[in-house]
C-alpha cells in the first residue's frame, strides 16, 4: 500500500504544471540574485543604478530567467530566441522584475526575503530545475541518443543557465569581472545539475539504477531539494568540496606533490646571533651598546 502511494505520488510529481507558481519561484529567486549582485558589484554601490538604467536591468533580467532553455537551444542548433515565443511567461517575469526592483519600500522583496517564504521559494526553484534538468537530457538524447556528453551539456546548461550566464549578465549592466565564472569557480547548483544529468542518463540506459522511472525522478527532485535547505538552513554551500579535494589529490597529483614535499629535507637555518638583523649585522642598540664598553 505504501509503495502504491509513494508510486502515486511520484507520477503527479512528473505532471506538475511549472506555470505559473513554479517559474515564478524561478523568477523571483533569479531577480533577487540580480538585484543584490549590482548592488554589491556596480561601480557606483547604489540603489540608483536600476532607475537610471531600466532597460539595461530588465535585459539582464529576461536573459538570466531565460538563459537555460537558450543555453540548450543553442547547444542544440535550435532558434535560440524560441524561448520568448510565449508571452505570458515574458510578462509574468516582467511583473516579477518590476515588483523586486520598484515596489514601495522595498515591500515584495523584503517579503520574499522573509525566511520561511524564502524556505518555499527555493524548494519551488529545485522543483523546477530539476524539471529543466530532466527535460533537457530526454530531449537531448531523443536527437542524438547515443551521445551522453551532449545530453549531460544540454541538461545541466538547461538546469543551471543563469549561473553560466552571470558575466554576460553582469556585462549588461556594465559590469565585467572574467575571474569569476563557472568554469573557473562551478558553483553547487552547476554541480548539482550536471549530477543530476548523468544520473537520468543512468537511469535511461539502465545502467546502475534499475527503477521506475517516476520513482528515481522523485527521488532526484527530494535530492535537489534537500541540499537547497541544506544551504538555507544550515549554510552548506557545497557539500561536494570535500570529496572533491580528496579525488584531487589522489588523481591530479596532489597526493603525489604532498609526498615528495614530505620526503625533500629543509635546510638547516642558521642561528643569527643575539641582537643580528636579518642581513647579519648588529642592530644600532647593540652597537650603542658596544661602543659605552669599549669607552
């Protein structure tokens, strides 16, 4: 009986409508991470910046909303600007981008920053993702079902688009810092989602994982979701550093380099007589000193 509800649940899990409560998580959790990133990154540090310059925060915005289905559009050859097609979903992140920047006092974005709704909204945006993820390797592979690099591109590049697009986000707006980008520093969710791709493939092919396909689905959304409070609640920001440090050692040669430090013998430093500066001389107290003996 259990296993039927638990069945159950996951095929409405798999039929969940994302319009609109669900992209507008997606939403509202991308236009907060855009507001507080030109506040803390502009030149100018000032609130002013997205009434001086709307049309240049709004892009930014529609193209970090967006940046995962053209992401995977243009990784798959697909008319890259297809995901504007349908309008209410432009218009709802408009009033979106509109409410967290200009409301009176601040109101929608304090609300959406008070704690337990940001606890939903962020587990509403893992629902979703995970969704994006999904249907990002079924689509990759029912084109090219032999490729499994392709699918893990597409579904992790559809799942965690706006965080691979945050310098061309940041450009726009007149920001350019190319130190910083996901190549270089992947954050968790770019981990999250390129985990998750590879897991679908597995479970597509049967390989490893011999479960309804409904089931593992939900069991890979309780995965997303879990490690979204994990960083909420208990500020884990990247549980997988650890065991990331440790297959580094062990295949990039860190291990090896920790060892033939360990084995290479430190030369012996030689003792400096009492009052010597680091060039060997006396410092002028102790010469002061000698000269009152001599005298």
């Amino acid at each position: 009986m259990e296993s039927f509800n638990l069945l159950e649940i996951a095929n409405a899990s798999t039929r969940l409508k994302m319009y609109p409560f669900f992209d507008m998580a997606h939403y509202i959790y991308t236009t907060i991470s855009i507001r507080e990133d030109i506040y803390q990154t502009h030149s100018s540090g000032s609130p002013n910046f997205p009434k001086k310059h709307p049309l240049s925060c709004w892009f930014a915005t529609m193209f970090s909303c967006f940046a995962g289905g053209m992401l995977a559009n243009f990784l798959l050859g697909e008319p890259i600007v297809s995901v504007f097609e349908e309008h209410q979903h432009v218009a709802l992140a408009t009033l979106v981008w509109y409410l967290i920047f200009y409301s009176p006092f601040d109101f929608f974005y304090k609300l959406c920053k008070f704690y337990p709704i940001k606890l939903v909204i962020g587990m509403m945006k893992e629902v979703q993702r995970c969704k994006k993820v999904s249907d990002g390797v079924k689509h990759a592979m029912d084109i090219y079902p032999d490729s499994y690099v392709i699918a893990v591109l597409v579904g992790t590049a559809k799942g965690a688009g706006t965080g691979v697009v945050k310098n061309l986000q940041r450009l726009i707006t007149g920001i350019w810092i190319p130190t910083s980008n996901e190549a270089l520093q992947p954050s968790f969710p770019t981990k999250l989602c390129l985990y998750g791709s590879v897991a679908f493939i597995l479970q597509k092919k049967g390989i490893f994982f011999d479960v309804h396909e409904n089931l593992f689905y939900l069991g890979v959304m309780a995965f997303f979701i879990y490690f979204k409070l994990s960083s909420l609640i208990m500020h884990i920001h990247d549980p997988a550093a650890p065991f990331e440090n440790l297959f580094s050692s062990v295949l990039f040669g860190g291990m090896l380099d920790a060892l033939k430090r360990a084995r290479t013998p430190r030369p012996a430093s030689k003792e400096k007589p009492a009052g010597a500066t680091s060039d060997g001389s006396m410092s002028n107290l102790d010469k002061s000193k000698d000269a009152k003996k001599k005298e």
